[in-house]
C-alpha cells in the first residue's frame, strides 16, 4: 500500500520533476502564491527532488510545491556555497537549520591581571575577513571558538570543565570571589583562587577549546578554486575564507554566477574548510597574485 501511495504522488508531481537535469546544483520549490517553500542542493537536482515527493514525512510541504527551479552547478562545492546563500537571502519558509544569517557566539580569550586565561562570550552578526583566523591586531589568537547559541557554548564549556578541569568561575559559568563549585569537588586545581600556575592552567584551556578553533586560511593571499563536469566550469575567489565571487567563463567571457561577502561567515566556512583540506581537491586550488586578482575583478565587476 505505502509503495502504491509513494507511485501516486510521484505521478502527480510528475510534471515538476521531468524537466529538472539530474546533475549538481540547487534546487527551489514554490507554492502557487509564489512563495518560495524550500531551497535544496544535491549531485543529481531530479533524483533529489523525487525524493521528496516519496518522503511521507515530507508530504505536507509537497502539496503545497506548484513549481520546482533548478539552478545547475559544476560541482558539489559550488551547490553548497549557493544553497548556503540563497537561504539566507531568500529565507525559504521549511528551511530551518539556515533560515537566516544568524547571529554567532564568539568564546574569546582575555587575560586576568593575574595572568589566567578567562572566557568571554560575545554575541556578533559579521566578523571581518582580517580577524577570521582568530587573531586580533596585534596578531594574538584570541577567537577559542564559535557557537551557534549561547546554550551551545554553555554546555561545551561545561563539558571542558569536567574534561580539562577548567575553572567554572574563569569559564564564566559560575559568579565568586571564592573557589568555585568545581573546586569543591575537586575537578579544579584551584585557579579561581591563585593556587594553580597561570601556565599550567592556560595551557589546558587551549587544549579544549583546539577542535573549536576556525583553522588559519592556508595560503598566502586569494586562491582560485575551479569546479568542472565537462560542460561546465565554475571558478570561486576565496580569500580569508570569504567567498568573494563564483563566476563562469566560456570562450574569454565571465558571467558572475555569487557575489559573495568580505565577512566571515561560518557556514561558508565549514563548507570550504571541508573543500581546501581534502587533498583530493588540491589540484582544483590555485593561488593567484595580487595583479592577476585585480584584473579579474574588473572584469567581474564589469561583466
């Protein structure tokens, strides 16, 4: 019955998908009204979309889909990147994880008077590409990491308490001018109240916090990175981690296809951060010199 169910639908919504390319790109539904339900990225557009239309868990924002626009790419990366940007620019109604550019949690390091390593929590929207490594402008590494919300940061930095035997009052989740609670229990070696040395004790804050540091940009300057499946070939400038432009080019001619930010943004991060570290990609990245990155974005700017 569920299998007769799934061929139903999948019928009814035949006229949606047939057009669609089964190759890499984004893919956006609408409702009749023209509004825009959901934006989704995959290898193959139609196979992805037909799958939604077989999901039972997924039938009520299907009834509502009256027209499906897909976007081709060349590549994974490039439907990554434009699905990451579409969703906060058009705000989808069922796209949930990336509805809008949020605001992150930054955990930063400041030092006491005494010397120990206490944790601030700030809340930002943008951070600027020179500070996307983490370091401030005298080139100290002062980002430990990045959150999505405060109660993400609150639990991790619980959980680094117990591991690291950090300093609750330090970590800002506790408020004394005594030893903090941890200390009692002995799961602090007395930081709070000067009775660990500030080395000893910084040291192990940097270690809990090194599998939520935004890794330094690995090139010296802008790199070029080309995605192509043959037929088509799509380029990204990157810089500091901000995707600056994706464009197309055919025969000499540039069609500007993302015009990206000089921010930071995190998604855009964990996106590319996954690209440039897989050595597979290697022979897609080229570094490109300051001249050569001018020009290009002239015409860029141009076309």
């Amino acid at each position: 019955m569920k299998a007769a169910s799934s061929h139903i639908r999948v019928h009814r919504y035949k006229p949606l998908i047939e057009h669609l390319p089964d190759t890499p790109g984004v893919y956006l539904m609408y409702a009749s009204t023209g509004q825009l339900l959901y934006v989704g990225k995959s290898k193959t557009i139609r196979s992805r979309v037909r799958a939604h239309f077989t999901a039972p868990e997924e039938r009520g924002m299907c009834r509502q889909v009256q027209r499906v626009e897909a976007r081709e790419t060349a590549g994974e990366l490039g439907a990554l990147l434009l699905e990451s940007e579409l969703i906060k620019q058009l705000k989808p109604m069922y796209n949930r994880a990336l509805r809008k550019t949020r605001r992150l949690i930054v955990a930063r390091k400041v030092v006491t008077p005494q010397g120990y390593f206490r944790v601030a929590l700030e809340a930002i929207s943008t951070m600027e590409a020179v500070t996307a490594e983490g370091r401030s402008a005298k080139g100290e590494r002062e980002i430990l990491g990045l959150f999505r919300t405060r109660t993400q940061a609150f639990e991790y930095l619980a959980a680094a308490a117990k591991s690291h035997r950090l300093c609750l009052a330090l970590l800002g989740l506790e408020r004394t001018k005594r030893h903090c609670f941890g200390y009692h229990l002995h799961r602090c070696d007395g930081a709070c109240m000067g009775e660990e040395a500030p080395k000893e004790y910084n040291a192990r804050l940097e270690r809990a916090f090194e599998e939520r540091r935004i890794q330094a940009w690995p090139f010296d300057g802008a790199v070029l990175i080309e995605e192509t499946n043959g037929t088509t070939s799509e380029t990204f400038i990157v810089d500091q981690w901000c995707m600056l432009y994706s464009f197309t080019h055919t025969h000499g001619e540039f069609a500007l296809r993302v015009k990206g930010s000089h921010y930071f943004d995190f998604d855009a991060y964990k996106i590319l951060a996954g690209y440039i570290f897989d050595e597979a990609h290697a022979q897609s990245i080229r570094h490109i010199p300051r001249s050569e990155l001018v020009t290009l974005l002239r015409k860029l700017k141009a076309a």
